[in-house]
C-alpha cells in the first residue's frame, strides 16, 4: 500500500506549483511531442531511400552505397540516345538523372535524362516485378539525382510526348538512386524553357516560370545541365575539332605558348599585371609574340587553341576578360590574301561541318534558342568600301579612318546581307591608326594597313593582319604605339636573324559559337564566364 504521508506530501508540491512553472513544464512537454514527430518523421523520409524489408522484391530497389570502384561486375550500360523501336523486348540497364517523376497509387513514370537524351520509366504494381513499395520509392525520388534503371525495352501505341526518344519506353524491373540530389536552386526544366513559350503562355493568361541569367550563372553546374546548354557546348568543341582538323590538313602543326609573359602582347593597358618570383609579368592578352617567333623558327605554319585574358572593364553582351583563341600564323610569299584564303576555308569547313554533322545538336539548341543558321560566301570588301556603303545608307558621319562601334558594324553587316546574301565576310585595309604596332602598313598608304576583321552577323570575330618582319619597323612601331621596347626585346630580337614574310588571325571561340548560333550574349558560350564582376563558380 502506499504511504498515505507521502501521498499528501505529493498532492501539497502539486498544489504549491506556481503557474510560471506550470507554463515552462507545459512547453517541455510541447518540445518534447515535436521531437518525437520530427524522428518519426526522419524515420519515414529514411524509409524513403531504402526498400521495404518485407517486400519479397526489396533487392530490387534502394539506395545503393557510395561507389568506390570496390568491384568490376561485368553489367553492361546502355546510352539512351541509341534507344528505338529496334530495342523492344531487350533487356536494357541505363543510367541517367531523374528528370521528372509522376507517381498516383499503383502507378509511376520517370522521365530519365542523359545529356539532353531523355526516355520514358514507367513502373506498374504487378507483385512479379513491380511493387507497391518500389513505386513508393521511385516515386519519392528526388528531382536530378542520378538514377540506375533495368528493365525492358516497350513500344507504345502512340509516341510519348516530350521525349527525345519518343519511340519506346522502359518497363521498371529494378530502380536504385547512386547519388540523391538535395533542394534545387530552381528546376531545369525552367531553365529550359523557351521564351518563345513563355510569351505563348502569357497570351493566354498563364505564368511560366524562368531563372534569370545571374542565378543561372551563379548555379552554372546545374544550368549547364538543360538540353540547350548541352548543345550549345557541343558545337563549342566540334569547332574546335573542326578548326584543328582543316588546319592539320593544309599542313599546319599545333604549338603551345607561355601565359605567364614580361609585357604586354597587344599593347594598351587592358593587361593583368602579376608578380613572378619577383619580377614584373602579366597574362597573355594573345599568342601573337610567340607564334611569330615560331614562324622565325621555320615552322612555317601553326595554330594553337588556348585561353587569352584581357582585363578590359566591358560589361557587353559579347566581351570576356577570359576566353579561349582559336589562332593560327603562317609565311606568305607575296600577298597577305594567301591567309585570307585559309581564314575564308577554315571558317567554310566549320559553317559546313556544323550544318552537316551536328544536325541533332543544333535542333535541340533551336527549341530553346529559335535561330536560322548563317549563310557563309566568300566575300572581301576594303574598309574604304565598307565605309562608303555606310556613307551612302544613313551614316553619313562615320569616321574613314576610325574603328567601328558595334552599332556601325551591325549597321554594315545588315547591308552586306542584303546586297551580297551572306552572313559572313571579310573586311580589310584597316586604318593603321586601330591596329596593334606589329601590323604591316599598306605599300600605297601608311595611313591604312595590311590586316583585316572577319565578319558573322554583323559582328566581328577574328582580327588579323600581315605581320612587321623587319625589326627596326617593328621597334618604330612599337614606339609610336606606346609600348615599352624593353619588354618585348627578345621579340624584335628573333627578326634581326633573317623572318619571313608572315600573317595570321586569331578567333574568339565563345564569340564564333554565339554569332553562328544567333545567342544574344557571350556568357551563355562561355562554360563558366568571366567578365569584370564574375570570378566564381
């Protein structure tokens, strides 16, 4: 029995009580039943990434640990841009992000995504092989995680709408998450979405949303992930292959150039400056230097793919204080026109070899990006010509022998487009006055020079010109030009031992890609830009 003078000592402390207390121990225990919700909900969610224990076909879906190369199974993975109506009934295992995922009671579909691939999932509760808990689990998973799916190859009656591989679909017998993707700073498909249907959508009363260019870039690992970006770089590296290969076969060999430089290769301020072991240096601006001294080598013809760095302080749509040039040098034996018939057949190989190779690639880029592909003609006009062609539609005030601004060359390029019917042209004899010191003058007029800009839907993309070979005009030029003689000595140097006659261009690769692709800004070519205010990711 209990003691009765315990009992009323208990009830005299639980009358003696003052509310305060009882108010805190009433928020303990409110604390408390929140504690114990929230573990069982982490319990619930933990259920999620992992399979039924009672489910006879628990083996057949889950979470799977970190792979760390433990083990060569022999499995094989199939690509699922090579998935057709000629797979059916086979037996497929692929590997891709969960684009999308509907689940509704017995039911789930997965769109699966690889590059910008995608195929239909489904999964259907027959308890063979597919249950209502492996529903369960690939309905909870979450968006752009990295997804293992076997199954077999089905044919739909109908073609599966917004799927690249519209032919078939993939009938679940296992499905297992390798990497679980956390909260999304906004969706792909967003980032995906045309402004085309954007503005449709608006038309008829419906909000679509869209991620604004700074939160792509500040995310750019995951934007890079859209259809259209995968595209866009896509072509970027098949210009490359595809500038490599015509020079290659025109007898040019690769070289690669310090970075790290004692003066400026261009002349100007628009330098990084740095400290090397002590010493005064700065980022190459160009290769220009050292391909010309490879020409003073007797390598008679080069080119060289590398980064470039101008730290110009230009917020445009089409300027980077890095980018990647696509450069080439060569002797010519009496007429810089010799590099202008390599600069009009490399550039009629990459315009032809896009058109006609990467087909598939363009067309996805165009569901985003609506563009018609350019119109390539061998086409040269002297900048005097240019001028008057100006002069003569509505510019009567532009300078003869001055650069041209953006305006004034989108201006020309329209013109050009519509007397000639071509995208592309060349423009040369610029005004000696706009060019860098080691540009050759023109025989008949000091005021003008032997180089030339290469032209893509009005904008600019390679600059180049004959090169100064004989090293005392090259060191009056370099003084009149401003820049330290001192700096680039072992440069004049290498033409006071006999240099040939020489010429070449350099191409911004992010610009080249987005004026063939009609894109309105630089950023969306560049892999991770860098502009004045952008040095991360």
């Amino acid at each position: 029995m209990s003691d009765p003078a315990a009992q009323a000592a208990n009830l005299s402390s639980m009358t003696l009580e003052s509310p305060a207390d009882a108010g805190r121990a009433i928020q303990e225990r409110k604390k408390a039943e929140k504690a114990e919700k929230a573990a069982q909900r982490g319990q619930k969610a933990a259920v999620m990434t992992a399979a039924d224990p009672e489910d006879p076909l628990k083996e057949m879906y889950g979470d799977v640990g970190l792979v760390q190369s433990q083990s060569v199974s022999g499995r094989v993975w199939t690509t699922v841009s090579k998935l057709n109506a000629s797979w059916k009934d086979k037996e497929v295992l692929v590997r891709g992000r969960l684009h999308n995922v509907r689940g509704k009671g017995k039911s789930a579909f997965i769109v699966l995504r690889q590059s910008f691939a995608t195929v239909q999932v489904c999964l259907f509760v027959n308890d063979v092989t597919v249950s209502k808990g492996m529903v369960k689990y690939a309905s909870q998973i979450s968006r752009e995680s990295i997804v293992d799916v076997a199954g077999v190859i089905s044919c739909p009656e109908n073609p599966v709408e917004g799927c690249s591989q519209s032919e078939v679909e993939i009938k679940v017998t296992s499905i297992r998450v390798i990497s679980r993707a956390s909260l999304l700073p906004f969706e792909v498909m967003d980032a995906a979405r045309s402004e085309v249907d954007v503005k449709a959508a608006a038309a008829k009363g419906e909000l679509l949303a869209t991620v604004g260019q700074d939160h792509r870039l500040n995310n750019r690992f995951l934007d890079l992930r859209t259809p259209a970006n995968q595209g866009i770089f896509k072509v970027q590296s098949a210009v490359c292959q595809l500038f490599r290969s015509y020079l290659l076969g025109e007898g040019f060999m690769e070289i690669h150039t310090p970075k790290l430089i004692a003066g400026a290769s261009e002349g100007g301020a628009s330098v990084f400056e740095l400290d090397y072991m002590g010493q005064p240096a700065c980022l190459a601006q160009s290769p220009q230097l050292y391909k010309q001294m490879a020409i003073t080598a007797d390598f008679d013809r080069v080119f060289e793919i590398g980064p470039v760095f101008r730290a110009e302080n230009s917020q445009t749509h089409r300027h980077l204080c890095e980018f990647n040039g696509l450069d080439f040098e060569m002797v010519i034996n009496e007429h810089y026109f010799e590099v202008l018939d390599v600069v009009e057949g490399v550039f009629e190989h990459i315009f032809n070899g896009l058109a006609t190779q990467h087909a598939r690639e363009l067309s996805v880029i165009n569901q985003q990006f609506p563009f018609e592909l350019p119109v390539f003609k061998r086409l040269r006009l002297t900048f005097a010509e240019g001028i008057k062609m100006l002069q003569e539609n509505g510019y009567p005030d532009v300078d003869p022998l001055g650069d041209l601004s953006t305006e004034i060359e989108r201006a020309l390029g329209k013109l050009v487009k519509e007397q000639y019917g071509t995208d592309f042209y060349i423009l040369h004899r610029y005004p000696s006055a706009v060019r860098p010191f080691y540009t050759m003058p023109c025989p008949d007029d000091p005021n003008y020079s032997n180089s030339y800009d290469v032209f893509i839907r009005g904008e600019e993309i390679i600059s180049g010109a004959q090169r100064v070979h004989d090293s005392d005009l090259l060191l009056e030029r370099a003084k009149a030009c401003g820049v330290p003689t001192d700096s680039i000595q072992s440069y004049v140097d290498s033409f006071r031992l006999g240099a040939p006659p020489h010429g070449g261009a350099g191409v911004g690769l992010e610009r080249a890609v987005m004026l063939w692709l009609g894109l309105d800004n630089i950023r969306k070519t560049s892999m991770f830009p860098r502009d004045p205010k952008r040095l991360t990711p």
